[in-house]
C-alpha cells in the first residue's frame, strides 16, 4: 500500500526575540538510555572495546554537542555555558546518561542538555556497534529510548 504524504509549509520561522529578558542563572537536566546485550556491556565495564574507552568517549561527546547545538537545532539561541556535567549509569541491560547543563543568560538549555544526551548515547552506540551487531549486520536489540527534560530552573 502506497503511503500519502501531505506537504505543509507554514509561512515563516523565526528565532524568538529575547532581547528584553533579564540574564539569570539557568540549569536544565535530561537523561536518556541505550540498551545493549548484557556481552557488550560487560566489554565497556572491562575497557575491552576496540575503539577506545566507551564513555570517556560518550562525555566528550556530550560536551561537543551542548556547545554546537545552535548549529544543529535552528531556532536556538547561541548562549554562554557555565558548566556540563555528564553522567552514566551501566544498570541492567542498559546505559543510561544525565547531562547537566547550566548558564547565566536570557534562555534556558534544556535543548542543549537534550543534545548532549543524544549525542552520548549515539556515541555508545557507534563505538559498540560491531558487538551488537547481528549476523545479517542489523541491530535488533540496540535501541536509544526515553530522552527526556527531568528538571528544568531559572532564578
């Protein structure tokens, strides 16, 4: 069955004016997971990756992409970050990342805390993917899930 797609051009984009805000102290939190086999994991738990070091990877990462993310997400704001802090969890079945990000300005980061988590957790992913791989070369049971704003402050 063919599917039908529906062009929709709105009229225009457009930054949000914040010129007229006040700079405060701003901080957004955000998280994220990745599952992988218990075999892949058990390699980053042991620095037996063949790429390097999994999530000393993944951090650098994260950094990288919080401070590029007016590059990547068009409307946002180019804003001074104060501070990053990267986080993981190897729980069961899975690695899950907690980026922090702060600054003093007129906007919030929760898009960058956002793309910080993306972009860890796409960094494990690129650096396990030959053990988690199937034998046709797809990735079953490799999946990224529940990205997510857990917190978000200003004042």
């Amino acid at each position: 069955m063919e599917k039908q797609f529906t062009h929709i051009e709105s009229g225009r984009a457009r930054m949000i004016d914040i010129s007229g805000k006040t700079d405060i102290a701003r901080l957004a939190r955000a998280a994220g997971e990745i599952v992988l086999s218990g075999e892949t994991l058990e390699k980053i738990k042991t620095g037996d990756v063949e790429k390097g070091n999994v999530l000393a990877t993944a951090r650098v990462a994260a950094v990288l992409a919080i401070k590029k993310t007016p590059e990547i997400i068009p409307m946002c704001h180019q804003i001074p970050i104060t501070a990053i802090d990267v986080d993981f969890d190897i729980g069961e079945g899975m690695i899950s990342a907690v980026v922090e990000v702060r600054t003093f300005g007129k906007t919030g980061v929760e898009m960058e805390a956002l793309t910080g988590v993306s972009a860890a957790l796409l960094t494990i992913w690129d650096m396990v993917k030959s053990a988690e791989k199937d034998e046709s070369g797809n990735y079953p049971h490799t999946s990224i899930k529940n990205i997510r704003v857990l917190e978000k402050l200003k004042g």
